[in-house]
C-alpha cells in the first residue's frame, strides 16, 4: 500500500491495489471533508478470461456503481443497505468503478431516502452528476471528478445527533446497544429506529448487526473462528454470521476459490 496527499484542495488519498485470484480491487479512500459521508472509491476488474461467480457480503455501505459493458452500453446504479449474500456475476475483463457511501450521504447528498432499496438497486439517469462512458477510462480522473462533484453537495450544516450516532456504531464497530445510542447521541430508542427504517429500510439493531459482522468477517479470514464482539456467546455467532453470509463462520474461513468476497476488507490492514 501507498499512501500520498495532494494539497490545495485537490485530492487526498490512501491508494491499495489488491490481486486476489485475478480479480484486481484498487481503493481510494477519502479523506476530511468527505470522510463522514464517503469512504471510499474504488475500482474491480475480473482480469481473467472467465467469469467469475462470487457472493457479496454485506457491510453497510451504500453503493453506486458505475459500467461500460463490452459492447460500449454504460450505467451507473445504486444500492441500498445489503441485508443478505449476494451471488454476483463478474464478467471476463469487466471493470466497474463505484464509489462507497456511509449512509450519512444519503439524505445530505442525494436528498432523498433508500428504504425501498433494501437488499436492491436502482437504476440512475445516465447523465447523473454529469458522468459519461469516457470517465470510466481513467481511475484517477474519475476520483478526482467525484470529489469534486460531492465538496459541491457537502452542506453547510450536521443534525449533531445523526454524527454522533453514526460515530458510536463505527467505533464501537457494531458492538453497541440501542439504549446506549440514545443516551448518549440524545435521542430516544423510537426516534432512532424511526430514523433508520425510514431512511435506510432496516433497524438501526439490524444496521449495527451488520457492522459487528463486517469486523468479524476479517478476525474469521484471520482464523479466528469464535467471538471477537459483543456476541452472547459461540452459539449466537454462529447464527449471525449464518445469518448474514449464509453459511458458518468454518465455512466462510475456508473461502474455496475465493467465493465470498466483502469489498470494504478485502484490504484490512
């Protein structure tokens, strides 16, 4: 990994390039101001001549996608709160560029709420926030233009509640109750649960879930087969990474011919 920082305004960055099993990632991550809302941009390429069949865990980011298929067709979609794997289809020489969004961006951003695009997406207008084909054929201009795009959307002002709500599940990495979010982000269990299923379609229980599962995900790649956060005990682990993966924490660790993939650990530190 290297890491680098491009001043006066222009973007700052850490960059990793990941090859696992011909399938090549590179990561931008950002960097303040847009850290609460974005956290990263990156790229995936099936640099193979096959397709590569592959099920996508969750870990509560929201996503926009952006493709060019082979026949020049592009897209660009967003995805709301994954609840559950994913099978995926990456094609041969395939490259996506996408940017991660915490969801904090969703109603300062894109103004609007996701929570009829649980486990879905959606598809954009071609044209959104002024993208084309041409801007998939370089990785760091299409950063560049993002960041750009989003520090014109940043706004003036942050409900504090919402911050300090977002910044307790991150900390704590999942490992946190509902009673302590209220207390001590100032707001009650009702208006939190409120807040989530109304802008995100999940509670924020389940959203927390999914947080702790995304730290477990790496300690399972690790080895590290039994708890690591706030589970009751082997027995609830087990279920939650069932739950959430589709199959057992052993299962999961083994990972034949790479199957499971969770974009935001591909290159934990």
């Amino acid at each position: 990994m290297c890491g680098g920082k491009i001043r006066d305004g222009k973007l700052s960055y850490q960059r990793t390039v990941t090859m696992e099993n011909e399938l090549k990632y590179q990561v931008v991550k950002s960097n303040h101001p847009l850290t609460e809302f974005v956290e990263s941009f990156w790229l995936l390429q099936n640099q193979s001549d096959c397709t590569r069949e592959v099920v996508v865990l969750p870990d509560g980011r929201v996503d926009m996608f952006f493709t060019r298929s082979a026949t020049g067709t592009f897209h660009i979609a967003l995805l709301g709160i994954q609840t559950q794997p994913e099978r995926a289809s990456i094609a041969p020489l395939r490259q996506t560029y996408a940017i991660s969004f915490n969801p904090l961006a969703v109603h300062y951003l894109f103004q609007t709420d996701i929570a009829h695009l649980v486990d879905k997406g959606t598809i954009l207008p071609s044209s959104f926030w002024n993208f084309n084909a041409d801007d998939l054929n370089d990785f760091d201009l299409f950063c560049e233009k993002a960041t750009k795009k989003i520090h014109s959307l940043l706004p003036s002002e942050i409900d504090e509640r919402k911050r300090t709500l977002f910044n307790l599940i991150y900390s704590s990495k999942g490992a946190i109750t509902i009673k302590e979010l209220a207390e001590k982000s100032f707001w009650s269990r009702q208006q939190i649960n409120r807040y989530f299923s109304q802008q995100f379609g999940v509670t924020a229980k389940a959203y927390c879930n999914i947080i702790r599962f995304r730290a477990s995900f790496q300690h399972i790649k690790e080895g590290k087969l039994f708890p690591q956060r706030n589970f009751a005990d082997q027995s609830h682990f087990i279920k939650e990474v069932k739950k959430l993966s589709g199959v057992s924490p052993k299962q999961l660790f083994k990972n034949r011919n790479e199957r499971f993939i969770q974009f935001s650990t591909l290159n934990s530190e």
